[in-house]
C-alpha cells in the first residue's frame, strides 16, 4: 500500500458524526485525492441552515465533497471503498451492499493509517490504546509523559480529536497518541502501532457487537503488526491472552504492568514506587524508579494501573524516567472522571459520569468503603448481576435513574436486598439530578461517599451525553448546599 493506492480510489463516507465529518474532511483537505469523495448521511438537511449537521454538509462541500442525504440513499455506483463512522453498526445496508459488491470496507482508523503518507509526519510512531475503560485517561497521561519529554505529541481518535484530519494535515508530529475503541478497530486491516495496549476487557457495547467474543476480537486487533512493546494488564488476564494469539511483528516484546512487585519485563510497585524493569538492559537485576504513587492522580486504583500503562508506552520509545514522573504530575484529569464536586458535612460528591458501563462503575464503587450510588440509563445489554455481588458491601444506598434502571433495581433486589432503592422517575434533564441529590443528601452520613458512576450511557436522559450527565449533577449538588459549607475541589 502506498500513497498512489489511497489517492485513487473512489471514497465513501458513511455517516457524517464527528468522526465521519473528520475523516472527510481531512481526506478533502489534503487536496491530494484524485476522485471525488462521497459522503453519505441518513441525516437529511434541516430548515435551519445554522444547525451544526448542515454546518458540516456546507464545509464539507465547500472542500468538494458529494453529500448524499436520506434513510433511501445507496452507495453510488462508482464507489470501489467505504469507510464506516464507528456509529454505524456493521449489519448497516450500506456496509451489508458495500461486502456484497466486493468493495473495501475500512474503518476510521484504517482510513487514518493510509492517509498518514498524506500528512507532514508520515513516520511518526502511534502509540495505541484500547480497554473497556481508561482509554481517555491512558491516551491523555501518554501525551502528558511525551509532551512532558519535550517530544512534539498529539493525542487523537475516540478522545474527541479526529485522526484522519490530524494525520492527513501538514503539521509535522513526532508521536501519535491514539486513543481506539472497539468500533474503529473492528475494521483494521494494515495498522501496524509502534506500541500498543489492552487496559482492561469486560462486556460493553454488547447492543454493537453480536456477542462478547466479537467484541474482545475487536479490541484484540489493537495488537496486530505491533512493532515494539505490547502491553498486558496483569491484573487482566484476558488481555494477556489477546495478546498471545496476536500476529505481532518479529521482536516486539511483551511488557506487563501490575500493582504487584514486578518480575523481569514488567512496570510494578513496591514501597510505593512505580518501578521499570521492563525497559532497561539490567532488567534480571535491577529496576528504575519512574515516580511515586503519589505523583498519580485522581488517586484510584485503576488509575495507578492507567499510569503504568502511560508510562510503558511512553518508556517504550527511551522517554527518560524524570519525564514520566514529570508528566504524570502535570496530567490534568479530562472532566467526569472521578471528579470531587464537593465536600459537604463530611460527604464526599464524586462525579464519574465517564462510567458508561458496569466495569467502570465496579472500578469507581471499589475505591469508597461507603457509597451511595447514583445508576441507571441505557444498559447495552449488561448483566449488572456480577457487579452487585463484588461491591454490594460497599454500597449503603442506591438512587436509580433512566430508561433500564429496572435491571440494576432486579439485581440489586437479588443479590443485595439489604440496600434501600430509591428510583426517580423520568423527568427534564434539568430537573431529574435536583431529586436525585436531594434524595443522597438524605440517605448520606458523614464518611459516605455520593458516587455517579452511572454504568450506562446517558442518552435516554441526556442528549448531550455523559457530559450533560455530569454537569447536571455538579450543578445539582452546588445549588442544593450553601457555598459558606462547600470545600470545591
């Protein structure tokens, strides 16, 4: 595959999201493609001519893009390569037609790989990370250690930037950070990471994929053509398991990292240190010190995991050990994730509205001794079953909100009948997350913790996603108490 392969083909863009807008719009930037690039959306315009969708079809035009509009719309004719928006479920017509002729169907991230010969750093090195949970923090702690090493980083994909635009433009990068979900690395086919790693693996996106096992393959893909280090999480098994059935590249070295002492080849800890002896000649012998647990923050555990993992990629290509350290001190924690809103009588308000499905809730309920927990909305075909048993010690309380909360209520009524359940009924974005810290206010005694940590999206509730969630409820618990009895964080 070269540049000449990419540049002649002719291109179809299913869907027009912010991924879809990115990956054409960064093709049609480049103004390297030869044929016309077609963009297809289910959206048709609207009457309002500054809605953000109609927005996207004028720049998108304006590039020189053919936009096709409409739920009855088929692939043109002369289309030989589509490529879905991870939105799009893979049993869509559009790819279903486009298999069915014979076509490429590439992903956002196959896209990205080809069209990086477009852009001014076609040799910088990717660092790619996937997980159930922790990707965005990993990808962010990453390109903190990179930036932090004074190596001209950008973090790009699932965490909001668009690869395609970044990789295809002239801006000359010496690493991308890339943060992959499971829907962009189902279609994978030449990626080849210079890193890579699998944080965690447990049931998600189940309404996407047709079962668990197709799923864990998509995320398995992250390893394919690995040319360095792929990292394990040894507190995962699962993802050392992906990782040997991985076609790597001749060489590149498995490196695990846990919250145990480490063996040869692995980042652990011991005497609250984070130690390398993964990345260093002497490694049967000897270890680096990297940082202080200390350094890392928001302090969980499964952040501390998030941080060697960081370090690991970032170690992976000679980042000295005062760089991680240093960046992990200058990291600043994206909004919704384990988030103190306030302290309040001794009560403790965590906002983690990042936590879009059981796995990460469990994680968030494992850091609080005493919680009362805020859950609910769209549950993706989760069993809440399991969670309930591990953390039902730790739950004095739950308040339920959204569309499938009935199935975190059914469990909770089997395997914790002990916990009061406390649902709130469908109400206006606005005003559901005032009943809801009205309600935790009650229910909370000093020492408890008020977690949202919801373990579902929000989008039955909150158009704007989690989050519109996780503002509602920092501005709910703000208003709900005086600001003389606040401690903000």
């Amino acid at each position: 595959m070269d540049e000449v392969d990419l540049v002649s083909r002719s291109i179809a863009i299913l869907g027009c999201g912010v991924a879809g807008f990115g990956a054409a719009a960064g093709l049609l930037g480049s103004q390297r493609i030869l044929r016309p690039v077609h963009i297809l959306d289910e959206t048709s315009p609207s009457q309002d001519a500054s809605s953000k969708q109609d927005e996207r079809y004028a720049v998108l035009r304006a590039l020189g893009g053919v936009i096709h509009t409409g739920v009855d719309i088929d692939l043109p004719p002369e289309v030989d390569t589509v490529v879905a928006s991870p939105g799009l479920p893979l049993n869509h017509r559009w790819v279903v037609a486009a298999r069915e002729r014979g076509l490429d169907v590439w992903g956002e991230l196959e896209l990205a790989w080809r069209a990086r010969l477009l852009g001014g750093s076609p040799n910088a090195p990717w660092l790619v990370i996937t997980g159930t949970n922790g990707k965005t923090t990993t990808t962010m702690m990453t390109d903190s250690i990179m930036k932090a090493a004074g190596w001209a980083s950008l973090a790009v994909g699932n965490i909001g930037q668009s690869i395609v635009d970044a990789v295809a433009g002239p801006e000359k990068y010496e690493v991308f950070v890339v943060e992959a979900s499971a829907q962009q690395l189902a279609l994978v086919e030449t990626m080849s990471p210079y890193a890579s790693v699998v944080l965690n693996i447990a049931p998600d996106h189940l309404d996407y994929f047709e079962s668990m096992d197709d799923y864990r393959q998509a995320k398995a893909r992250v390893y394919e053509r690995t040319q360095v280090a792929t990292l394990w999480n040894d507190t995962d098994p699962g993802t050392l398991r992906m990782l040997e059935a991985a076609d790597v590249v001749e060489g590149c070295r498995a490196i695990g990292f846990t919250v145990a002492t480490p063996s040869p080849s692995m980042i652990g800890i011991q005497d609250e240190l984070v130690l390398d002896r993964a990345f260093l000649v002497e490694r049967r012998t000897h270890a680096i010190e990297l940082c202080e647990v200390s350094d890392i923050r928001p302090m969980a555990a499964h952040n501390v995991l998030n941080a060697m993992a960081a370090a690991g990629l970032a170690r992976s290509l000679d980042v000295a050990p005062s760089a991680v350290k240093q960046g992990l001190r200058d990291f600043q924690p994206a909004p919704h994730r384990i988030a103190t809103v306030a302290i309040v009588d001794e009560v403790t308000f965590i906002n983690d509205s990042k936590a879009t499905n059981e796995h990460a809730a469990g994680m968030s309920l494992s850091s609080y001794s005493s919680v009362i927990w805020i859950a609910g909305g769209l549950a993706k075909g989760q069993d809440f079953a399991p969670l309930v048993r591990k953390y039902a010690t730790n739950i004095k309380a739950v308040i339920l909100i959204g569309r499938e909360r009935e199935l975190i209520a059914s469990a909770l009524r089997e395997h914790a009948p002990q916990v009061p359940i406390f649902e709130i009924s469908d109400a206006p974005a606005e005003s559901i997350m005032k009943e809801v810290v009205q309600q935790a206010r009650a229910q909370a005694a000093p020492g408890d913790t008020v977690l949202l940590a919801p373990g579902c999206s929000s989008w039955d509730l909150f158009p704007g996603g989690y989050a519109q969630r996780g503002e509602a409820f920092e501005a709910a618990v703000r208003s709900a108490v005086s600001q003389s009895t606040v401690g903000q964080v």
